[in-house]
C-alpha cells in the first residue's frame, strides 16, 4: 500500500506537470527523475500547484498548511531551483517552470552535491536522448515552439541590418535585461557525465530578467554585467556555437549557446527536422556559385547538417548547397567561410515570434489542446475541474475549426489585451 501511496504523488505531479503546455510524457524514465529531485511529500505538495504565479498565501490555503510551514518549503523548493521566485509589488511570487526549459536544466547548471548528477545526467539522456517521447512532444507539437534562433550578428552586412528587429538581436536581450546570470551548460554537463562532451565552453548558459534573478540569488547561476554577458557572446560566436533563446519578443528568460553534438534544441532539430522543431532566423543563407571552391567547411561547421558538398558539371569543381528546409539561418556558415562565398538573405516569409510569455504559453495551449488548463488554473476547486472539462469537449472539434480558433487567438487583438491583463 506505501509503494501506491509513493507512486500515486509521484503521478500525480506528472499530471500536474502535463496541464502545462510544454509537458513530459509519463513513463518509468521519468518517474525515476521525479524521484531524484522531490521527496514523496514535495511531489504531493507541487502537484497541486496552480499554473500561474502564486504567493505564499495562496500556496497556504492550497496546502492546508499555516504560512510559516508554507513559507519554508516554497524556500527549500527555490533554493533547489525547484521554483522560481519572484518579487513582485512587495509580495513575493513563485511558479513551478516546465521541466524544460526550466527545472531539469536548472539541476545541471552547476556542479552539486544534493544530488547525484551523475546519474540523474544518465537518466536525463535516456528519457531525452534514447526515449522519443518527450524531446518528440516538447518539439514538435503544435506550430508555436518554445525556442527559436537568434542570427549570429557578427556576419550581418549593412543591408542585412536593415531588416533585423531588434527582437531579433541577442545583443539586445543584453541590453534591455534587468538582471543577466550566466551559469553551466546542462546539454554539455550532462553529456560529460557520459563521456560524451564537445570541447566548447561550458560555463555560457545566459539567462536573463526575472529567472536570472532568481538562479543567481540561489547561486544556480552567477550575476554578471552586461560587458561580460557581450565577452560571452563573442566567445560564443569564435566557437561557432548557436544562440538558442525563448520564443518570445518581450523580457527572454534565456539564451542557450549551443552546439549540434551535445545540445537538444539542435539534436532535435536534425532528428525531426521535417516538422520544424525549433524556430528558424528570418534569413537564409545563399551560395555565390563563382566564387565557392567546395572546400567543404561549411559543410562540416554547420550544426545542423544543412550543407552539402557536390560535384558540378565542371570536372573537379564543387560547390556546397543548402537544404533550406533544414537550415536554421544562424550564420555560422557565413562567418566560417573564408571565400566569402555565402551570403545571408532574408526568407521570403517572415517567421512569427510571439509577444511574450504569456502570449506564448495561451498559443501553444490552444495549439496543444491544453488552454483549459490556463484558463480553470487552480484545479484543486472542484468548480475549475468541472469547467476545465467542458472547455476540454470544445478542444476536441473538428480540426478546421480548433485552427479557426487558433489563427483568432494568435491575432493583434490578443497581444494588446496581454500588454494590458497579465493574465
């Protein structure tokens, strides 16, 4: 009877974790990582959880617990990155982050000894890296991912700069964030663990704003200035890495340095790249037939295998060619090309990046089927679960109209309401 009590806390924080849009299949994989990182009691307590931000006093009532008891494990769980806590208007407020990116990476990002890293690292790459399931689902469900690439700025010509947004530029995630923290690569650290690492930096994970203000406090992450945070990005671009970073044009949380060996944004990339995994540059690079030799370092540069070398009609001529339904637009291409022989171009469709994180999570919810679960937050209320399951009956139309439905909520209209509602 225990071993059901244990495994039913355990399931239930899978479920808890699973009304958020960015999910982790259950399986017995994962529920050895769960069992890693939180206590049976923890697993109880978080998955009853809202989505939403919610304060010490909300987390009370939620719990049945008085605020003193509340308060210390809303600690303990942030101070193991468990949570993200926030002060906001005086009142600190904390949120549970989706595993990625979020928890799981946050467990790697230094070196610990709470826990095993070792294996929690060997775990993490059979549920991810072996296993489909869950790098499938955090990839490749719905048309809204949450990560998408920024253009290495270092190769931009004048005509190029033109037409980047500043959304577009890491350097102005940089600019405009009110806190940086930088701290361990978790794709690099746990490969590592496994005798699997590239030698590219490891200590070059950026994040930024509010969950930088909360990592560094917590000492997951080390607080850094802006000059610094430029350091790291220039030594990122020396080593031709790709700057992967939320899906989003407001406040970013983070910005992912990473490589096509160890990182899973770009594994994912090449493993699914039939359906788009991760959201490209607004531009392309382009061969100048006259002057490329073939020499082929492009070709093994690119992170993704998007270039090829063949041979032309010309006898011992060569050139490379870019499969663009692969190619992420990074740049990384064009900056190791010592002919000068490619150029970037922008696509001639623009690739939509949401407002920010709420606008975000509402897309990918409907995209996904979960936005009752946005909508009817606190399900501890039986009211909430009622109406959770009715709006889940209108999710389940017919296609046409779900995508009817999503095309209205992605509009302008929605993005001048959350400027204004946080929701």
């Amino acid at each position: 009877m225990a071993h059901n009590t244990v495994k039913s806390s355990y399931n239930q924080l899978i479920e808890r974790l699973n009304r958020f849009p960015q999910g982790a299949p259950s399986s017995e994989l994962l529920f050895k990582i769960l069992e890693m990182m939180f206590s049976e009691r923890e697993a109880k307590l978080v998955s009853l959880l809202p989505i939403k931000p919610f304060s010490a006093r909300k987390a009370s009532k939620i719990w049945k617990l008085d605020i003193v008891k509340t308060q210390n494990i809303l600690d303990e769980l942030s101070h193991r990155a468990i949570l993200v806590d926030v002060e906001q208007n005086g009142e600190m407020q904390y949120v549970l982050p989706p595993p990625m990116a979020g928890f799981f990476e946050f467990s790697l990002m230094r070196i610990r000894k709470d826990i095993d890293q070792k294996v929690l690292s060997e775990l993490f790459y059979q549920y991810m890296n072996v296993e489909e399931d869950f790098i499938k689902s955090l990839f490749t469900e719905g048309e809204t991912q949450l990560g998408r690439v920024f253009v290495n700025e270092s190769v931009l010509s004048n005509e190029n700069a033109i037409h980047v947004l500043d959304y577009e530029r890491a350097s102005e995630v940089i600019n405009n964030a009110s806190h940086i923290g930088v701290g361990m690569c978790y794709c690099r650290h746990k490969m590592e663990h496994l005798g699997k690492a590239c030698d590219a930096p490891r200590d070059i994970c950026m994040t930024f704003n509010n969950t930088a203000a909360s990592l560094t406090k917590h000492g997951h992450a080390r607080t850094i200035d802006k000059n610094e945070c430029f350091d790291l990005l220039n030594k990122a671009y020396d080593h031709n890495l790709v700057q992967f970073g939320e899906n989003v044009r407001e406040n970013v949380s983070f910005i992912c340095n990473c490589c096509g060996c160890c990182c899973e944004a770009l594994l994912a990339s090449k493993r699914f790249a039939i359906m788009n995994p991760v959201h490209t540059t607004n531009f392309i690079p382009e061969i100048q037939i006259n002057s490329c030799n073939g020499c082929g370092l492009c070709e093994t540069k690119c992170p993704v295998d998007a270039i090829r070398i063949e041979s032309t009609e010309i006898e011992n001529q060569k050139i490379a060619i870019i499969d663009e339904n692969l190619c992420l637009g990074c740049g990384v291409c064009v900056r190791v090309c010592n002919k000068n022989s490619i150029l970037l171009k922008s696509r001639p469709e623009r690739v939509l990046t949401p407002l920010n994180g709420t606008h975000k999570a509402v897309v990918m919810a409907i995209e996904r089927g979960k936005l009752q679960n946005l909508i009817f937050d606190n399900q501890v209320l039986w009211n909430h679960r009622a109406m959770a399951a009715v709006l889940g009956v209108i999710l389940k139309l017919p296609p046409i109209k779900q995508v009817m439905a999503s095309k209205q909520v992605k509009s302008r209209y929605l993005e001048k309401l959350i400027a204004k509602i946080n929701l």
